[in-house]
C-alpha cells in the first residue's frame, strides 16, 4: 500500500501541464528532424549505389562494344580494351574479367586467374541470357555480369563480369550518420532550451492569473479578478467574477435571511417579555389579569412555534427532491380534502368557499408537500378577503398538466408588489398578517413545493377586488 501511494505521488508529476508541453514541444521538435537525418543518410546510400552501378553498367556496355570490334577472343592483344579495361578498374577501384564461351578467363585486371575456368552462378546465368547484377551491402561490394553479344548472330560469345567495392559510399554514409547524430544532439539541446523557454512564458500567466485570484479568495469575496492578457485566461477571469457575484448574492440572501429570522422571532420574545415583566413588577396582580397576560404570552408562543414549524417546512421543500415522497392521488378528491378541514374557518367570517371541478384529474404528487401549499393559498383568500366574501377553488386539467385555481373577493395585492409575496417574510400589510397569525413565510413555502413538482405559480390580483392564485402541476412526476 505504501509502495502504491509513493508510486501515485511519483506518477502525479505527469499530470503537470508543464511537463505535458514540454515533452510534445520537445517531441514536435526532435521527431522530424530525427527521421529527416535517417531518411536522407539511407537515400544517399541507395542513390549513391544505383547510380554507381549504372555508371559500372555503361563501361561494361562499352566493354562489352571493344571486346566485339577488337575481335578480342581470337587476338588477345588489344591495346585499347587493355587500357579501357585498366582504367575502369583503377578508378572504380575493382576487378574486372572478361571470361569466354567455355567459362575460361581471358582477362583479369588482378592477373590472378588469366587461363583458369570460372563456375560461378551468375556467369553461367548470364550465359543462359540472364543479365545479372548483385549487391551485397554487408561486403560493401556490387557484382555485375554483362553478356558479350556478337554483332551479326547475336549470340552471346563471352561474359564479362565485374566486382566493385561500395566502401567509400558506405564511409561517406556512416560519417553522415555520425555528422547527423552530433546535429541532432547540438539541435536537441537547443530544442530543450527553448523548449524550456516557451514553457515558461505559456505558463506564466496560468501563474499571474492564478496568484490574482489566490489573492482574491484570500481577501474580501467583493473584489473582482482584474486581469487584462491572453482571451482564454480573461475568459476563466470573467467566470471566476461571475461565480463572486452569484456567491454575493448568495451570501447577500443568506445574511438577510438569517436578519429576517432573528427579527421574526424576537418579536414574539420582546412581547413576552414585557407582558412577563409588567406582572413581576405589579404586586397582588388580580388572577384575571393573570390569564389575560398569560393568554397573551401563549398566543405569542405560539407564533414563534409557527414561525420555527414554517422555517422547518422551507428548508425540507427548498431544491430537495430526495424528501418528495410521489404517489397517485385523485386530485378532485384531494381538494375536497383540504376545503372541508377549512370550511370551519371561513365559516367565522361567513365566506362562502366554493368547489368547481371540470373534470376527474389523478395525478403523481406528494399529497403533504402539495397538500401544505393548496391549503396556503386557501387560508390566505379566506384571511385577506373581507367578511361574507367568497373564495372560489376550481380544478382543471389537460393531457400533460393539471391547473388549480384560487380566486377570491378579498382585499387584493398593489401590482407592483405581487412578485415579492413569495419571497420569505414579505407581508403587504404586516399588521394584519401578524393580527391572523401569519408568518410571512406560506407563500414561500407554496412556492418551493409547487417547484418540487415541477411546476408553476402565478397571481393576478386587484387592489381591493380579490386576487387568483393559478398553479400549474405536471401529471406525471418529473424527477
Ligand atoms: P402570511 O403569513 O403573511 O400570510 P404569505 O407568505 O402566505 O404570508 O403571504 C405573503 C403576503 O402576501 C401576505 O402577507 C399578504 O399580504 C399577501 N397575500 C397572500 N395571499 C393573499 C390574498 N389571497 N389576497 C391578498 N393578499 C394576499
């Protein structure tokens, strides 16, 4: 395990960007020029061969014409083909034999074998019509045979054959080679030292970029990465600004989010304590003052109950789809359901709640979650509307949603604010939110389970007329 773990430390050293560049800069660089240096030297060699061979082939090609003109096999002093001969030989650095038809050797430029029978392959091959020619690269030599034609019958009277060292060529190609190597090796550390070079201006302001925003999370979230260089980087600036904007904003919302709480419940605490405070002050309190004072301090420990009860709601139902609990429910049933555990209420102030169904909906829904925010919007068109008013819940559906639709007589919203009543704690008339009991928070809470569905909340109201509260839930659950 030990081994492993050193091991995957060695093997994060590959993931640096740097390293990354500078092998394929280093590569990009070497490669090339590596195979051009192999390539060009073996070219030369195999150029330098064939083109020896066809200069040998044309001398044995004029050869081959003397030994013919001079009618060399019946006189074998032939001063010119003897001097041609030698020439070619001495220049070219090799041994010429001119060998006849009964594979003896009339000519040897070595004088070594002058008389004797030759048996050798390609003599004989060339005899039977066969031009041949050999190369050995290993004994750095090439061998050609050339057939002796005579001039009227054609027949082949004679064979010359001709062995040449390569050597020299493959001394100028192995000092190329070498020459080539020692190029690669000055061209290779030149590569590096650029390499290196470039390396370093590249990652330079991945570098100043990344000291900038470094400096940045350090310090105060509200200042902005300022860097001005290549597009990319200005790019990943710009997001980064655009993540401290949202993560502002978020703080921002968070920060009064948890002044909105603080506020809320403190509230019902301060009543509580003055009404505490004004009974420990009074001596020989009458026991109906008592009630009454404790009266009080329940009902304001009860608003503080409902305001910790709603805050715990928002957070289960804000953005948590894993707290959905789905199941298929009749929905005309469901707000029947909800009507009759209200009607009670509305029957204090004699407003009349009425049902309308336009057809027979089920659908997948979490009854509680979706139960919690129908019965928001009810409870506030009986608690904003005046009394013998009337508040009206109708259901209807088509082949991908259902609509749900609350509309009262009651008081209604100015325009201007009916965006903000589902934001948390935003009350239009604080006072007589507090006065029913209200939280400030239902509306929030509607909306979070209305989302959880996937779904969506819209109000149109009039100041004084009554509002509508349409909600739109799919059938089928969208996970
Ligand atoms: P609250 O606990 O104050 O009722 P809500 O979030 O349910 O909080 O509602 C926010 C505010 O929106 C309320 O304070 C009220 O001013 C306004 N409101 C909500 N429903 C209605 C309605 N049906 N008619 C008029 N005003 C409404």
């Amino acid at each position: 395990m030990v081994i492993i773990s050193r091991l995957k430390e060695k093997l994060k050293v590959l993931k640096s960007f740097k390293l990354v560049i500078f092998l394929l800069l280093v590569l990009f660089g070497m490669i090339p020029l590596s195979a051009y240096s192999v390539l060009s030297a073996k070219l030369y060699l195999s150029d330098a061969i064939s083109q020896r061979i066809s200069e040998l082939q044309s001398h044995a090609t004029i050869i081959s014409n003397l030994v013919v003109n001079s009618n060399f096999f019946a006189n074998d002093d032939v001063t010119e083909l003897n001097t041609e001969i030698n020439q070619v030989a001495e220049v070219y650095k090799g041994r010429i034999l001119i060998i006849d038809k009964n594979l003896t050797i009339l000519k040897d430029t070595y004088n070594l074998e002058n008389g004797k029978t030759i048996i050798s392959k390609e003599v004989i091959d060339t005899f039977d019509g066969k031009n041949s020619r050999y190369i050995n690269n290993e004994g750095q030599y090439v061998e050609i045979t050339v057939p002796i034609n005579d001039t009227v019958t054609r027949e082949i009277i004679g064979v010359i054959f001709m062995s040449f060292s390569t050597e020299n060529i493959f001394v100028l190609y192995e000092s190329m080679i070498q020459e080539n190597i020692a190029f690669i090796a000055v061209f290779g550390v030149l590569v590096i030292f650029l390499s290196v070079i470039a390396v370093r201006t590249m990652v330079k302001p991945l570098k100043t970029l990344s000291n900038v925003i470094e400096e940045v999370a350090s310090g105060d979230t509200d200042i902005a990465v300022d860097y001005k260089g290549y597009n990319e980087l200005e790019q990943i600036a710009a997001s980064y600004n655009h993540m401290l904007e949202k993560l502002s904003i978020t703080e921002e919302a968070r920060q009064e989010f948890v002044s909105n709480v603080s506020h809320e419940l403190k509230t019902p605490l301060t009543s509580m304590k003055v009404l505490a405070e004004s009974l420990i002050a009074q001596e020989d309190v009458p026991a109906e003052l008592y009630r009454e004072f404790m009266e009080d301090i329940n009902n304001e420990i009860e608003r503080a109950n409902n305001i910790i009860v709603d805050l715990l709601t928002i957070v289960k139902t804000e953005k948590n789809q894993s707290t959905v609990v789905v199941s298929t429910v009749n929905i005309n049933e469901f707000l029947e359901g909800l009507l009759k555990t209200l009607r009670p209420i509305a029957a204090q102030r004699n407003i009349e709640l009425v049902y309308e169904s336009f057809r027979d909906v089920t659908a997948e829904i979490d009854e509680i979650k979706l139960g919690m925010a129908i019965n928001n919007l009810i409870e506030n068109a009986i608690k904003y509307n005046y009394d013998d008013g009337w508040v009206k819940v109708s259901l209807n559906s088509d082949h991908r949603y259902f609509y749900i639709k609350v509309e009262d007589s009651g008081v209604g919203i100015p325009e201007e604010l009916q965006d903000r009543v589902f934001e948390r704690f935003y009350r239009v008339d604080p006072a007589r939110s507090r006065q029913t009991g209200g939280t400030g928070l239902g509306l929030a809470i509607t909306r979070n389970a209305i989302l959880l569905h996937r779904g969506a909340i819209k109000v149109y109201s009039r100041e004084g007329q009554g509002s509508v509260f349409t909600v739109r839930i799919p059938l089928n659950f969208q996970v």
